[in-house]
C-alpha cells in the first residue's frame, strides 16, 4: 500500500472515474507484475509507470471504499514524483520476510542495502539509487519494508539502453550483495521510459 505521500501539490493526469472493475483490476495487476523483478531471496522492485500508480491508487481507494475522484486524484499526485520523466526509471521496493524473527534480524541491514540498489549498462559507472530522498521520516536509522528508489540514468547509459545494450540489476551492500539481468521482456518496457536526448540532461543540470 502507498504510504507517506508528499505535500508538494505536482499534478498527473485526471483519475479516471469509476470503480475498478474485475477486468481492469486484472490488467493492472498483469502489468505490474510485468514490471516486476526480484532481486536475491528478500528484495522486489516494482518499476514505475503511470498505470501502476493508478493502478496501486485504486487499490487503495477500493480497500478503503472511497469512490470520490477528487479523492482518488488527489492520491495520485500525491505520488506524481513516482513517474519516470524521460531521464530515470522509478521503482518501489519492497522487502519481503514473512516470519517476525526475520523482519527483527534482517529489516535493518536490509533498509541499509536499500541504498545500495544500481543499475549497470555496458561497463558504464553503475547508476546507484536514491532512496527515500523526498521522505523525510524515511531514513536509515528506521527500518522500514518498503522504500521508494530514483534512478537518475545519464545520457551515455540512456543512449546505450535505447541501442539495446543489456543492463543489470544489483546491490552493492555487502550483507546483501546480489545481481542480476534485467530480462528482455521487462528491459523493453523499461526503454520506453527512456529518452536519448542530450538536451535533457542540460535542462535537469
């Protein structure tokens, strides 16, 4: 579930009226999971994009029996700085330990190597996540199972996705020191977040 939204007002689209029908809450779970990805035992990251944040919206309102679309609106932008822009890819990470003897042990290192997670393309300077960075409660000294990362991805490494170069998807801690490829069906979704022009970088400098 979304939590801690920010109070900065950024707007996104107008939430489509209506509740959430059985079909298109189907759809909106298939395309989360398409974005989707696990990293080691413990980790998933669910890369995002408009639809699942108004998918995830929903969810909320619908578990909560809200049916006002000003209500539901207002979650959204809420998340707004959740969405890719062209020059990042944006992800929620969620820490996965069932067991309460786990999250006790393991949430703590894991919260840590939350801050760690990179994305690497075709030898490059691995591109390292900011995490939590617009919440302030958020932090390392208060372990926490879900966290919100940033990718900012430099011009080289967009141009070099674009192109079709594979990427890789780790962690850099070393209590929880694991990697992996992204997979080609989820690497294309990912590139259509993705523009190539320098023109961008200039403009977020």
């Amino acid at each position: 579930m979304l939590a801690h939204p920010r109070t900065d007002g950024g707007a996104g689209p107008a939430f489509p009226k209506g509740t959430l029908h059985a079909p298109r809450r189907r759809e909106g779970m298939a395309h989360r999971m398409a974005r989707s990805l696990s990293l080691g035992p413990a980790m998933l990251l669910q890369f995002e994009d408009e639809a699942t944040l108004r998918h995830q919206v929903a969810e909320v309102m619908r578990a909560e029996r809200i049916t006002c679309a000003l209500a539901a609106q207002r979650e959204f932008e809420a998340y707004a700085h959740l969405l890719p822009n062209g020059r990042r890819w944006t992800a929620t990470l969620l820490i996965q330990l069932p067991e309460a003897q786990q999250r006790a042990r393991w949430l703590p290192l894991l919260s840590d190597a939350a801050h760690r997670v990179f994305v690497a393309c075709d030898g490059l300077p691995h591109a390292l996540a900011q995490a939590n960075e617009d919440l302030a409660d958020r932090h390392r000294g208060r372990p926490s199972g879900v966290h919100f990362l940033r990718f900012e991805l430099p011009g080289t490494m967009r141009a070099a996705l674009l192109a079709g170069r594979p990427c890789v998807l780790g962690c850099a801690h070393d209590g929880y020191a694991w990697q992996r490829a992204l997979p080609s069906p989820l690497l294309a979704l990912l590139r259509g977040d993705l523009t190539a022009s320098p023109v961008d970088d200039a403009c977020a400098a």
